[in-house]
C-alpha cells in the first residue's frame, strides 16, 4: 500500500477493466486513471507531451508509481481500414499511428519511469500486439500498426536496458492481450476462433496475472496473455 498504480487510456475497454481491477483489489495506496477523453487533471493525450508531463506531475504528489500500464493503441479511425496492400500506404495516417502507438507510450515513459522507485520491484508494461513481431508476420498487411508496434517493441526493449542501470528491479516489457471484445477489434471479430475473443474484464485479469509473474530477468521482452514470450 506504499505505492500508487497508474494506467493510461483508462477510458478504453482494456484499460477501463484494469483500473477497476486494481481499485478493486486494493493492493495499491492510489489507482490513478487518464484519458484523452477525461478532463482536468485526468486528461492525457498521447500526442502532446504536456499533457503526458502534467499527468506525471499529479502521480508526483502521492506515492511513487511501482506499476505504470499504457494500454492503448490504434489500428483504424474514421472509417478507414488498415492497410491491405502497399497501394494503400498514406503519409498521414503512417505518422498518426506511429504517434499514438510508439511515440506516445515512449513519451510516457519518459515522464513517468523517473517517479519509479530506484529499488525494488517495479513494472512498466505498454500494449503491444503479436502482429508487431517481426519473425512472426507471414500474412503481410496492416503495415502501419504492424510497424508502428514493432517500434514500441524495440523503445521498450531499449527503454529496458536504461532503466536497469537506474534500477536493476525494475521490469519493462510490452503485452500482448488477445483479441479483445472492443471497438478496435470489432470489425475483424468475425475471423477470430471460438473461445479466443475476450471480454475487457478477462483480458485485464490475465495481463494482470503475466505481470504477476514477470521477474527482472524479462525486462526488454513481449509477452502474452498466457505469460509465454513472443520473439520480435
């Protein structure tokens, strides 16, 4: 109860499920939830770094954060599909995804990792997706959140390596939670199998429990829903 959890996108099916999940459970002293779409001092946008900076400066009130999940991304907007095939490939859009779903969890981590404590275990997790491995994508397709994922992977792997040095507890990682039953899935739904599209609330409790059990030795890595590591 010395520590405060923090979740970014708080607004979002999963993000929504975690933070009621952790209030919930009461392990922590403070559960602080933002949002682009919350106002005051719960208002975060991934695209301006002051908003990412004021958020900082209210967890830095309380508790030091032990737990920090970014659990956001973005895959389609507006209407528009992923891409299917190079001849769809846009300028604009390559660069908003990137923005929501590389830069900006780098961006968090940069304000939000130095509140961690120096010692001790702490856990740093963003949303990935097993579409931004690398050695895994033999389906082509949806390059922007393909690449853009793949960048998140590697910030976070290279995040990893400098925040041991700061503490050698310290845990950051990417999670890959399924396929989850919210708007960013919804109109791919129909391709995924029985048993395998997961409520919001089951999919916070099993990145809950991957957390769980994540040691200092797996920092820098991606993971699963079911703990198991995915290769970049």
């Amino acid at each position: 109860m010395d520590s405060s959890a923090v979740i970014i996108g708080a607004s979002g099916g999963i993000g929504g499920a975690l933070e009621t999940a952790l209030v919930e459970e009461g392990v922590f002293a403070a559960v602080h939830g933002f949002a682009r779409s919350r106002s005051g001092a719960q208002h975060l946008d991934l695209t301006d770094e002051a908003s990412i900076a004021a958020a900082a400066a209210q967890v830095a009130k309380g508790p030091a954060p032990g737990l920090v999940i970014v659990a956001t991304g973005v895959l389609h907007a507006g209407g528009s599909e992923p891409e299917k095939a190079m001849r769809d490939l846009d300028p604009a859009w390559l660069a908003q995804v990137h923005a929501v779903n590389a830069i900006g969890p780098a961006l968090v981590a940069k304000h939000f990792l130095p509140l961690m404590p120096k010692s001790g275990r702490t856990v740093f997790a963003a949303l990935s997706a097993r579409v931004g491995s690398i050695s895994d994508n033999v389906m082509g397709g949806w390059h922007g959140y393909r690449a853009s994922k793949a960048a998140l992977n590697m910030l976070v792997r290279t995040l990893a390596i400098e925040e041991r040095r700061r503490n050698s507890s310290s845990i950051v990682v990417t999670l890959h939670p399924g396929t989850v039953d919210t708007a960013l899935s919804k109109p791919f739904q129909g391709n995924v199998q029985p048993g395998w599209l997961f409520t919001p609330d089951r999919a916070a409790m099993q990145l809950l429990d991957v957390i769980e059990e994540l040691r200092a030795r797996d920092s820098g890595k991606l993971f699963d829903f079911e703990g198991k590591e995915v290769g970049f």
